[in-house]
C-alpha cells in the first residue's frame, strides 16, 4: 500500500550538494527541474499502467481514487507517521525547551539531533495533505529542511505553507520557498524551512546513557541491524568520514545510503531515535525511485564518551 505520493522522475537527480547557502538554492534548481522533466514526472505508473505503458496525462499524476469515508486530514502522509509512531503533535508547555538549536548546551543538543529527523517526518504528515506530490525531502544540520512536489492546485500549496507557520516553522523567501503554476494546470512547488522543535526532558533519550566510544562499532552494528529489521537495503554500507572530540564525547561522522519504501524509512527512523544508541541524521536526502521505494543518502553522526 503507498502511503505517501512520492513522484518519480525519469531523468538523473542532481550529484552531492554543496554546504552552506550554495546547497541551498539548489532547491531552487530542483523547482526548474521539476517544471523541465513536465511529463516526465509522475507517479503509480509501473504500479498501475505497467512498465512501458505510457504515462497519465496529469503531470502532477496523484492516484485518483474514491474518496475515503475518514475525515480529509486523514491523509496517506499523516497515515504513515500515525501507524509507525501512534504520533500526535505535543504543545510546547509541559517542560519542553522551545530554546533555538545554537542556544542548547552540548549535552542537550545531543538528545535534540537524534530526534530532528524523526520530527521532520512528524511535521510533513502534519503540514502535507492528501493530493500532493512529493519529489524529495531533505534535512540539514538539524536545523532546515526542503521539500520539492508537486500540486493540483495553488490553494493546496498554500494550506502547506500556513501550516508551516502556525508550526512556528520560519519559510525562507523565494526562490527558496515558491509556487509557479505549470504547462498542464498543476503547480510545481518548493519549500525551505528553520524549524525550532524543542526538547522535552522527560524524552528518554535525554536521560540514556551514551556508549563508550570503544563500544563504537556495536552502535555501527546496531545502526545496521535497526535498517534490516525494517526492511531498509544498503546501498552503500556506512564509510567513515571524520571523528572530533568535544570535551569528554567523540563525534564520528559517516556516509551512508539506503533504499527501501517512504513507510520503511519512517519506521527506521522512528526505531533508530528510540534504540538509545545516538545516531542522528546531520544532513538526509530522500528521493523518490519508484511508487513503493525512495533513495536514502544521510550524513550519521555518531555521539560517544570517552
């Protein structure tokens, strides 16, 4: 069952990003891509025409299907998120920190980076309804994200981005957050966004103990075994990239990519922040393939004591 629309984009995806702002007018690139590719994009097409049947007419290619008896805000995203984690969204009050990332301590900025991604999901199934598109989603250095889909209207896109703010997320100005209408009626749209989620100490990984950083390939280990319990493949196994010691804790960066279904990738993610071991996603890109699967490419960074 897809649970998510993710669109497939036949012609190649952008190489490595850079950092910093360069890396993120690229979404702006990736808008134009978007309305260039036009029919090159769509969605459920092997799924439903087969391989080699040609593609619907709608560029924006959202499954057509009769609508469902639950309330429209129970959509395919919020599904997802709601199966895997049971997730309702926690006001801030109730002892949680609404201080920005670069104000937390380090001990706290700990805790904060292994559940960034894991609240990222959370916050699209909540801004995201059904009907739209997604291309990509990305996160970076725990602190902006991106998204890049497809609309059938501008009404929709809209309702995205007001929700966004009442989110306490900040939207970056054009290009970076945008919405231009298409060749076949759609809109073809972008999102940046600085979101504060703040930490709750009463969350369990604040409290767990970090691993001995000789203990470091059994989080490896652990990393690994968290993908195939829930059916994600590797494409390339964790490579090392950099270590740093910060005080009494070692931080070891690595490079990793995956692949499996958007469902898969929450369920991952979700069980990775509650293993106790702290890995966090420094920089995710998750791209669509195909209807039932998406490319993973992440940055893990890896926290341990002396």
């Amino acid at each position: 069952m897809i649970r998510i629309n993710l669109l497939m984009e036949q012609q190649g995806r952008p190489g490595h990003r850079g950092r910093g702002m360069g890396k993120i007018m690229l979404i702006a690139v990736l808008v134009v891509a978007v309305g260039a590719a036009g029919g090159a994009l769509w969605m459920l097409r092997t799924s439903i025409f087969g391989a080699g049947a040609p593609a619907p007419k709608q560029e924006y290619a959202v499954k057509q299907e009769p609508a469902p008896a639950a309330s429209p805000k129970e959509d395919i995203v919020k599904d997802v998120v709601r199966e895997v984690t049971g997730a309702r969204r926690t006001p801030f009050g109730n002892g949680i920190s609404r201080l920005p990332y670069e104000e937390l301590s380090f001990s706290e900025k700990i805790g904060y980076e292994v559940l960034f991604a894991k609240n990222v999901t959370e916050l699209i199934a909540r801004a995201v309804p059904a009907g739209i598109g997604l291309h990509a989603l990305e996160a970076d250095n725990f602190q902006t994200f991106y998204a890049v889909g497809i609309a059938p209207s501008k009404e929709l896109v809209q309702s995205v981005f007001a929700t966004l703010k009442a989110e306490k997320v900040t939207l970056l100005p054009k290009p970076l957050t945008s919405a231009t209408p298409n060749a076949s009626g759609g809109i073809k749209f972008a999102f940046t966004g600085k979101a504060e989620f703040g930490l709750n100490p009463a969350d369990p990984i604040v409290s767990a103990p970090i691993a001995a950083n000789q203990d470091l390939p059994k989080v490896l280990q652990a990393f690994e075994r968290t993908a195939r319990e829930n059916s994600i493949a590797f494409v390339k196994a964790p490579a090392h990239v950099s270590s740093d010691k910060v005080g009494p804790y070692y931080r070891h960066l690595y490079q990793w990519s995956g692949q499996g279904s958007y469902k898969n990738f929450v369920k991952f993610v979700v069980r990775l922040s509650q293993a106790g071991q702290f890995c966090a996603f420094k920089r995710i890109s998750v791209t669509a393939l195909s209807p039932a699967s998406v490319k993973i490419e992440a940055q893990v960074l890896i926290t341990t004591h002396q």
